[in-house]
C-alpha cells in the first residue's frame, strides 16, 4: 500500500483508449494524479525520457519511476493502492483477467481499428470478419454477468473501455457495423452499463470533438486512395 | 499455495519456445506434471475444448482449469506454487518484469522469425533491423547483472528462452547475423548462464533435431520462393 507524499505524473493525450485505461484504474482507486498532455507530432523530453523503448502513451511516473503499457500500468496500480480491486485474488481468476485482457489487445483493438482505418477493401473485409469472430469470443465469456468482473469491474472491463466507447466511434465514421446491439446484446448492455459507472462517466473524453477528430482522419485516408 | 492432490497438466509439443517456458517454470518449482504431446497437424479434440479461443499450445490444465498464453501461464505458476518465486514481490520491479516479457513477445519474437524465415528480401531486411534494434535495448536493460531477474532467473529471462536457444539455430539457418556475441556480449554472456542452468538445462530440447526441422523448412520457403 502506498503511503506519505506521493508524486503520481501520468502523461497521455485526450483521447487515447489506452491513456483512458489508466484514468479509469485511477479515478476507481480515488488517486489524485497531475496530467501531463503530450502533443504526438512533437513528443516532450520527458515522454522521450520516460519512455525511450516506444515512445509512447501512457506512461505512468510514480515517484519519478516511470512504467509504460497501459495493462502493466493498471496491474501496478491495483499492486500500489489495494483497496477497490482491480483484478481478483484467486490465481485462477487473475489468469483468466489476464488472457481476456491480452486477447483484447491482440484481437479487436488492431482488426476494429484496421476495419475502419484501412483503404483496401480487401483488407478492411478481412479485419471486419476478424474483429466479428473475436467480438463473439467475448460476448459469449460475459455470459450473464453484469461485468467481466462480476458485479464491479475489473482489468477485462477496463481493457474493454476500446470496445464501449472507441469502436461505436469508428464504425459510424466508416459506415461498418461491428459492434451492434443486434450481434452481440449482452456484449452492448455490457458497454452501456460501463460507460454509465460513475468512475468511467468522468474520464472518457467528450464524444463530439473525438468523433470529428476521427471523421477528418478517415476522410483525408479515403481521399488519398 | 497448492495442495492436497494435484492434477497437472501441459499440453505441447516438442521444439516450442512457448511451450519451453512452461516446463522452466514449473520444473524450477518442481511441480510434477503430465506433459501431453499434441500433433498440431491434427490438433487433439483436448486442444480444442482447452483452448478454443487460439487453438494453440502450450495449454495448461491444473485440476480440470485450462489456461492458455504462456507468460499467462508462468504467472499462475508463480501465484499458485509460490516458493522459488519468478516474479519480484516489489509492484515496480514487477511491472519492469512485465514490461520486458511482453516486450520481447512483441518486438522480437515476430522480427527475428520473420526475419529468418520471410522470402521477400525487403521484408527480411526490416524484421532484422528491427530485431537489431529491439536486442540492443535488451543489451541495454541487463547491464551488468546474470540474469534480468539479477541473481536467479526470474519472468524476463523465462520469456528470453526464445532469445538464448531458438535465434541461434534459425539465424544459422537462414545465414543470419542476428543474436551474436560480437553485437550483443552482455546478452550472449546472458544466454550462456541461463542455457546452462540445472533446471534451464534439463528442459531445452536436443538442439539436431530441432536445427533439421527449422532447416526443411527454411528450404521448402527457399524454394518456393
């Protein structure tokens, strides 16, 4: 448990679902933290510093040490600040958290992302059915439960924060239908019931600019074809 | 901590660096375990109900419970038979110790195979750039110490198994500078101590038949090309 004065940095950009994982682990665990915005097209020493490997965000710095990847991040802190738990105690619990949460990273977020994002048609179609196999992979392990977590949320849940919020986002600006309530119910009352928990309604970013910002991003894509 | 009556299970095949990390795991615990020889050109109906998600091996099952994705699995190794521990109990040094596994999982396991066994020229000489890149902060990272866990093995030198036993065969292979001691001394002097670990030692596979398997094949791409 972490105790005394605490330095809690975390650098990110607004509207990142991975810097988003983070805000979600924190505002649940009540830290207090300082956010330090990066401009991507003009990286910060201190991005640069902390992060030399990627280069990327997030990147957690507590007591000037720093740690990156935002599912490394979240087990750190639910390590750090152990109230409110993040993932369960039970080692074979904690297992699976971990494949469904990998899986996430693996399976949707590049082929959802790829769907949307790709000029290529072929290759748009080929993420499309990707992203729907793995879509019905996870609609089916939530089975009845109001979480992947149970009755509160935990790490798959917070993994999942690209799937509630990122991908209703980006299927509409590429016309696809990926994550509909007609394919996967439980998997959408699931988003819905996240995106309304109080911790979750205050850290994701407003909808509007991030939608435009993507619409400009897919427009000048399919522009360029 | 596990006990009474175990049923443990490892369903693999022979020459896998993934499957390899489970048996260093669980015979650096001296867990006994049954190991089940799958054929993955007629993948076991075992397989496929363990893990229907990748269909892939290693799978391990302990008392009935599957569980899929070796770093996953090391980690439930580590929380379930917890003496001779793999992971640092300091949440920081866990999260380093995160960071470097998924790290060569993500940027070397892909580029140094695909650098050895891609035909396209092009795509060859980027995934060995890439490896390049990515060993050299491996490099970086061990400095002075035996292992990266420092004293004992630990999670990163288990993941690094890839690096130590596997890269030297294909590189050979494929005619390939990639993992030399030349480039990389301190991750070559790394790879020398852990290959000759008792328990590292009694787990690697024999290293003929292996180089004869990776070799056809390397030669059935060759001439396809």
């Amino acid at each position: 448990m972490a105790s005394g004065k605490e330095d809690v940095k975390l650098l990110g950009v607004v509207g990142s679902p991975f810097v988003c994982r983070v805000q979600i682990a924190l505002k649940f665990k009540g830290v207090e933290y300082k956010f330090l915005e990066e401009n991507l097209a003009n990286k910060s020493e201190q991005l640069l510093k902390y992060n030399p490997v990627h280069k990327k965000v997030p990147v957690f710095v507590h007591n000037d040490k720093p740690i990156a990847e935002s599912l490394v991040i979240v087990e750190y802190i639910d390590e750090t600040w152990t109230h409110n738990p993040i993932l369960p105690s039970d080692p074979y619990q904690r297992a699976l958290a971990r494949f469904w949460s990998k899986f996430i990273d693996d399976k949707i977020v590049g082929a959802a992302w790829k769907a949307a994002f790709t000029v290529d048609e072929k290759e748009r179609e080929k993420n499309v059915a990707e992203s729907l196999e793995a879509l019905q992979f996870l609609e089916n392990e939530l089975k009845d439960k109001k979480f992947f977590g149970g009755d509160e949320f935990g790490l798959v849940d917070i993994a999942g924060v690209f799937i509630a919020f990122w991908v209703p986002i980006v299927q509409e600006i590429a016309g696809l239908q990926l994550f509909t309530s007609e394919k996967f119910p439980k998997l959408y009352k699931w988003s819905q019931e996240f995106l309304n928990h109080p911790v979750v309604k205050e850290v994701i970013p407003p909808r509007d600019p991030l939608f435009a910002f993507f619409k400009a991003r897919y427009e000048s894509l399919s522009a360029s074809k």
